[in-house]
C-alpha cells in the first residue's frame, strides 16, 4: 500500500515539477527507481515500443521514435516493434475502413524508414489475444483514481460527456504491451514518462504479489535536437496530426511543393539572424533543430556554416535538406503500398513470432496466479 500511495503522490506532481527538472535531474531519478527496484531477478535486455497507426508518420515521429527504433536494430539490440492498432479504437466511433488502411500505410512507413522485419520483431497487437488476456489480470490490480491522475487523461476527455471506458484503461493495456515481452528498455519523450513509472508500479505490484515474472522497465529518453522539433506554426505544441493546422507538421508523403510551402511558413521572429536559443527565440529554435536532424549536425555547426544567412533564406536552406532526406523515403512508402497484400503477410509472419513469446509469458503469469498448474 505505501508503495501505491507513493507512486499516486509522485503522478499527481510529475505534470508540477517536470517543467523544473533538468533533464540530467530525471535522468537521475529514473537511474535511482531503476536500480532500486530491480533487485530479486536479472533479465536480458529487451527493447519494446508500440506505435499507432494514426497514418502516414511525420518529422517528429521520424526523429523522435522511428530512427531511435532503427539504430537500436542496427546495433543489434533485441527490439519488438509493434504496431498497436487496438489503442487507436479508445473511441467508439472510428471508421473501420480508416484503421484498415492506416496500418498498411503505418506499416509501409515503417518499412521506408529502415525498420527491417529481419532485424526486429514487427507485429499487429491486435494478432496477439494475450496482449488483452494479460491487461485484464493487470486492471484486477489497479483501481480508478489511480489511472484518473495521468495528465493525458484529462486532456482526451476534456469535452467529453462521458467517457470511454477505454480511455480509462489504455495505460494499463500499455503496461500490457511491454511487460508480455519482458521489456526492459521502453524509448519515450518526457511526456510519456508517468506511463513509464506506471509499468515499474504494475511489475513491482505483481512481483511483490505473485514472484517476480516481471522486470522494471526503464525509459530511453529522446534526447538532442529531436527534443526541440516541435509544431512549425506554434512553438507551444508538439508536432502531431491531432494539431488543427496541418501546416505545422510535414508529413513524409507530403511533395516537394507541400514541404517548401510548409517550411517557408514556418513561424519565426523580428531577429534576421540564425541562432540556436531555444527558449529566447524557440521558433528558430525549431527549424534549426529539424535542419541539424536532416544533416545529422549540431546545431551549433548548422549555426556557423548558414551564418551569411537571413532567416527567410534559411528557411530555404532547410527545405530542401528536407526534400533529400524525404524524397527517398517518399519513394520507398510509395513502392511497399502497391502491394498491400505483402504489409499484412509481414505482419501476420511478425505477429506468429510475438505470439511465441506473449504465451511463454502468459503461461508464467497464470501459474504464479494461480490459473495454471504449477
């Protein structure tokens, strides 16, 4: 019980207090959790992160999840990717056909972008039943006041006159996702770290309960540039579809007119001058940021080799790094969507290899429940 009440103290003050915090401060802190809860039982690493198949990704799910994926995979980290199509149903009333065709199109992008089936386990969640077998053994666990404290919560029921039950529950099914492959290392941004520290709850609950089946997860911050590349018309808001203006994303199927449009109306300030200050001038800020990702320099040398430059002829410069990184994957996205049929044998083959490890893992968690013979 301390444990529980301890972790509803520290939600409710992470939406206060992780404005405050340095980023070497929560890293800190994670380290320390970390550490102190993973005692009893050593597990191998194991890398796992989900995405929604919301349609085509854009520069921030690029720079901000898919590239971290793939350079995890290429250095030979064991990743499990999934695709988590049942997260994307919390509302009621989506249209099928949309969903159907946002995960052959979240699949082809994932693909483009380098994700390689041969290298990680891709799979549907939904292929997976044990993915919902073990959310409903974890939900017994929890209660309701404790999922209410997510500040995501409030924001995707703000207007609502009520509220999907599955708005409620999501975290837990995320829980779910990582702890039926045993992650060990989940890839977040800031903003996803109380769903973090909800999963080291959920496995420390459940090990303390039943016997360690579970390790902590722990959390690979985003770091870098990638931090800043927020919404290119308002510097307040992360690049994201849920943004009224499309303007402040770019997509990686938009053409080469749409991108140029886009950086070219682009949010900046009074100051002609290019500089790197994030918080003194966090709309320049930005393109920097994007423009240092498509180059794989610092900001600071993209600083220094553009210092001849205006910011409106900058905006220039950036567009078309933009158009070189994107053109090929462009392309790539392009060729994987003519044929359809072949994204869902890749995730039909993806989804029989999960499926091997979530039932080894549910059978673990029903003997130490009691639901299976020991």
């Amino acid at each position: 019980m301390a444990v529980r009440a301890n972790f509803r103290q520290f939600l409710r003050g992470v939406a206060v207090l992780r404005h405050v915090f340095t980023r070497t401060d929560v890293a800190r802190c994670i380290s320390v959790r970390h550490v102190a809860s993973d005692t009893k039982r050593t597990f191998p690493r194991r890398v796992f992160s989900g995405i929604q198949p919301t349609g085509v990704p854009h520069l921030g799910n690029l720079f901000g999840a898919i590239r971290q994926w793939t350079r995890l995979q290429d250095a030979g980290v064991e990743c499990v990717f999934s695709i988590v199509d049942l997260h994307s149903i919390t509302l009621p009333h989506y249209d099928t056909k949309e969903l159907r065709a946002n995960i052959e199109v979240m699949t082809a992008s994932l693909l483009a972008c380098g994700v390689d089936p041969e290298k990680c386990l891709l799979f549907l969640q939904s292929r997976v039943p044990e993915h919902g077998q073990l959310s409903w053994i974890l939900c017994c666990l929890q209660t309701m006041a404790q999922l209410q404290h997510f500040p995501q919560f409030k924001e995707k029921t703000s207007g609502m006159r009520e509220t999907p039950l599955g708005l409620y529950l999501y975290p837990v099914l995320q829980c779910a996702d990582v702890l039926l492959y045993k992650g060990t290392d989940v890839p977040v941004g800031e903003d996803q770290l109380p769903h973090v520290y909800l999963m080291q709850d959920v496995a420390e609950t459940f090990n303390k309960r039943f016997g360690t089946v579970f390790p902590p997860p722990k959390p690979l911050l985003v770091e870098g540039p990638a931090v800043r590349l927020r919404n290119l018309r308002d510097p307040t808001k992360k690049m994201s579809k849920s943004h009224p203006d499309p303007r402040g994303r770019i997509d990686l199927d938009d053409s080469p007119d749409q991108i140029r449009s886009k950086i070219r109306k682009a949010l900046t300030d009074f100051t002609s001058r290019v500089t790197y200050e994030p918080e003194e001038r966090p709309a320049v800020a930005i393109l920097v940021a994007l423009h240092s990702l498509l180059m794989a320099r610092t900001p600071e040398e993209i600083c220094d080799s553009v210092q001849d430059l205006d910011t409106g002829k900058y905006k220039a410069v950036v567009a078309e790094a933009a158009l070189e990184v994107l053109g090929p994957i462009r392309q790539r996205l392009q060729d994987h969507l003519k044929d359809r049929a072949h994204l869902w044998e890749l995730l039909d083959a993806g989804s029989l290899r999960a499926r091997d490890i979530a039932a080894q893992t549910l059978k673990e968690v029903q003997r130490a429940t009691g639901m299976a013979p020991t």
